[in-house]
C-alpha cells in the first residue's frame, strides 16, 4: 500500500489582536507554490496573560513553529530555550523554531529589512543612518544596520518615551561598533547634511492612516539620500512621495515583510520560497 500521512504540519502567527495579520495569505501562497502538502499557517489571537498556555499548546500540538506579533514579541522570550545572538541584543523575538519540543528564537524582521535594503542596492557598511521611531521595528533596524557596519545611527524619538530611545543608543553603544544619538522629536524633524540612509520606523502611514506622513521638514530631503519605509501597506506612503519628489531614491517597506515571511518558511521547512509569488498574494489582499 502507497505510503500516505494525513498528519499536518502546523505554524503560524500568535498576536492581539490578530485577526488583521496577513501572514496566512503570504506563507500559504509560499507553501502551494513549493508543493509541500499538509503545511498549515494558523492566524491565532492569544491574550497576553495566555501567552504561557498558548506556547504549552504549541509544544502539545507539536506545531514546527510561530511567528509573534504585537504585544508578545517581547513576552515571549521566557519562554524560549535558545535565542539568536541578534534578536537578544534587540530584545525581541518575532519567530520562534520548534525542534522535538526545544524552542528557539529569532528576529526576522531585522533581516528581511536588510535584505530588503541589499535588494535596493544599499549597502549599511560605513553609512550615516538616520531612524525614525525607537519601538520593535526601529530597534530591530538599529541594531541589524549596526552589526553591519553603520558608522553612526541617530534615533529620532517622541520624547514621551524617552528612556526607550535612551536603552536602545546605549545599546548600540556598548553592544555595537556604531556610534550612536537620540534626537527628541519635537517639532519637523530637518534631515542631516551627513545623513545617508532615513528611515521611518514609526506606524505613521499605515493602512488605513494613508494620509498621514512623519513630521519632517521634507526640503531638507536631498536627492542623493536613500529613504525607505517599513510600512508595508499602502507599500507606497506618503513619506516615500515625498522623498521621490525630492529626487531621493526609495524602497518600501514591502520587501521587507516578504522577505522576513521567506526567511521564517526557510527556518521552518528548510525550503526556499518564490517571493514574487508571495508578493503577488499580499497585493491581493491590501488596499
Ligand atoms: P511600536 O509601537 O513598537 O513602535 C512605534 C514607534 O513609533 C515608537 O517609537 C513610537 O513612539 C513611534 N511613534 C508612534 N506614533 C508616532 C507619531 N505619531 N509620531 C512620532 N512617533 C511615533 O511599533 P513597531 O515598531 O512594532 O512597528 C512600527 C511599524 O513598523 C508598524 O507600522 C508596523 O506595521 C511596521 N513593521 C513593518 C514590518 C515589515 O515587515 N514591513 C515588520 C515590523 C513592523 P512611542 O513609543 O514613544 O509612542
């Protein structure tokens, strides 16, 4: 008798909410591309104070793996029994791999953003880098651009959460070879002359928000600047318009969202996925 398993290989997103993750499409888009049957991406909203009992039941089910998002990123990493050198220094985990119940943790955020920026030709080493926002997103890039040789980072923060800001600068620090600043965001933020790479790390611009653009005086943008965004829909913000408008080069914060979901399926299935498939099934489901 032919040899068959009806057993399903799960992974998947635990969030909170969760239900406006568009992982499923993408990583499900990646698994019917590269034929691999019965692999299942479940979209799974964990209240914070279930967290624990949500990682018990990934064990339980024997799920390969999990992606965290917004508000576990950081919870999670008590949970893990082995922590990527990167994702310790940026204090957060957004993909966790399961081997035979042992749990490791990892930031692909921070390396599909550098992918993403590679694929634009770009390259961190040597540059003046200037980042806008000091949450998950802005640390994960501060800390990646700087294991990659950025010379200098400045954050560019709100001052509400100014210590933040403050960890994340002594981090790079002490923990990197970049120099590092913060700058309190007060008022329209004007772009360095030494400034190479800008990047906005805040949500502003974010569906359904399209409108709204970071406070910054945009005549200080100059065309031999490269900007790139993390907002991965509208893929093209207003921020980005602006900067196109001033001839500066850009890259959208797409890539790095497929990339980081590409980087999970390799980590989970040892498989490389086609990205442009993956791509093709996010577009069909953003605004
Ligand atoms: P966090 O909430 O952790 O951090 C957001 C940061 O932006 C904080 O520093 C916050 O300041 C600042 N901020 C928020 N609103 C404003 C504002 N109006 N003006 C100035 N600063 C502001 O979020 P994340 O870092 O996790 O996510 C940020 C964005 O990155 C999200 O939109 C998310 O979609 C995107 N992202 C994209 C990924 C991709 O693959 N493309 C991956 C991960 C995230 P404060 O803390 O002081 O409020």
């Amino acid at each position: 008798m032919k040899e068959i398993s009806f057993l399903d290989n799960l992974v998947g997103v635990f969030g909170h909410p969760a239900a406006d993750n568009p992982g499923v499409v993408i990583q499900e888009a990646a698994f019917n591309d590269l034929g691999i049957e019965r692999w299942r991406f479940l979209t799974i909203d964990v209240d914070p104070d279930k967290l624990g009992d949500a990682i018990a039941g990934l064990k339980a089910m024997k799920m390969r793996g999990i992606n965290c998002t917004l508000p576990h990123k950081l919870a999670v990493l008590e949970y893990l029994d082995e922590i990527s050198p990167a994702a310790k220094l940026i204090g957060a985990v957004n993909m966790i791999v399961n081997t035979d119940g042992k749990l490791f943790g990892d930031n692909t955020d921070g390396k599909g953003f550098m992918e993403s920026l590679s694929s634009a030709g770009i390259s961190a080493e040597g540059k003046n880098i200037v980042i806008l926002g000091a949450g998950g997103a802005g640390r994960a890039v501060a800390v990646e651009t700087a294991l990659a040789g950025a010379k200098h980072i400045t954050i560019v923060n709100i001052p509400q959460d100014e210590k933040l800001a403050a960890s994340l600068i002594e981090l790079l620090k002490t923990k990197t070879g970049a120099a590092a600043e913060y700058i309190p965001w007060t008022d329209a933020f004007k772009v360095p002359l030494d400034c190479d790479i800008l990047i906005n790390a805040t949500p502003i611009g974010l569906y359904p928000n399209v409108n709204d653009k970071p406070n910054i005086d945009y005549d200080t943008i100059r065309p031999d600047l490269f900007v790139q965004d993390v907002i991965p829909n509208p893929a093209f913000t207003p921020f980005l318009a602006e900067a196109e408008k001033r001839g500066a080069r850009w890259n959208t914060g797409m890539g790095m969202l497929i990339n980081q979901a590409a980087i999970n399926i390799e980590m989970w299935t040892g498989l490389k996925p086609n990205k442009k498939v993956m791509t093709k099934a996010f577009q069909s489901v953003i605004s």
